[in-house]
C-alpha cells in the first residue's frame, strides 16, 4: 500500500473553474464573451442626475461608444495595441488592450434623451439627469 501525502490546497485547484460554472448558471459566462478587459468607473448620484466617471486611459473619442436601451447604459469600445517596435525587447507588457464593456442598470426615471457624455483626459465622464417625478420636493409645514 502506498501512502499519499495530504495536500490542504488541493480542493482549491478547482476553485476558479467552480466560480466560473457558477457565474455561467445566471447567463454570465465570461468565456464566450470577447471582453478582455473592464475599466474602473465610479456611479454616484445627487439630487439632480447619476454621474458615471469610467478611467479609460490612452484612448481616442472615437472608439468609445456610450448608448442608453432599457434602463441599462453601456460603455463599450476597444483600445488599440500601439505598433510594436521590432527594436524594442520587451520585459513586460502590464497595459490592457482590446475590447471592453460595462453595463449599468438605471431607474426608468431619468431624461434618456438628455444623458451628455465627455471625454477628457482619459476619463469619460456622463451625466444622466434624473426626471422630475424622482426629484425629491421641498414640502413646506404650515
């Protein structure tokens, strides 16, 4: 009989194919999609609008697109590799190139026909203005 040293570690090898079947269970299944990267983006909201501030850095306005269908906004676009150098030999390449997409949910209360987007300095910034039903109202107390 041969003895086999107990490895602790050894469920975890799988974790990362169990989490992706799991994600793939809901309709989110990263493999099939040709996302390869996902920019940072902050959602805040004040009393007025929703702010959507995406870093999208090194790109050109052209290649981003913002549309707003069904209550859902979505940023998509793709940054371009720079030409490679046949000079340069390359230790590490950390920068993400490629396609990318992020989507968010939006209440149906907001001015979908007034949503203005603005790309400066490698952020692209979008305000949503909120509709007047969702406003909140000063009430006054008599």
């Amino acid at each position: 009989m041969q003895l086999i040293r107990w490895n602790p570690y050894r469920s975890l090898i799988s974790l990362p194919d169990e989490i992706e079947r799991f994600f793939s269970d809901f309709g989110l299944d990263t493999r099939a999609s040709d996302t390869v990267w996902s920019p940072s983006v902050d959602l805040a909201e004040n009393d007025d609008s929703y702010e959507v501030k995406a870093e999208i850095p090194g790109m050109k306005r052209e290649d981003i697109k913002v549309s707003y269908r069904d209550d859902v906004l979505m940023l998509t676009g793709e940054k371009k590799q720079e030409k490679e150098n046949k000079d340069k030999n390359y230790h590490r390449i950390e920068r993400a190139y490629g396609r990318f997409e992020r989507s968010f949910w939006l209440p149906k209360e907001v001015k979908a026909d007034e949503i203005k987007a603005q790309y400066k300095n490698g952020v692209l910034s979008i305000s949503i203005p909120k509709a007047e039903e969702v406003k909140p109202k000063e009430i006054e107390v008599s």
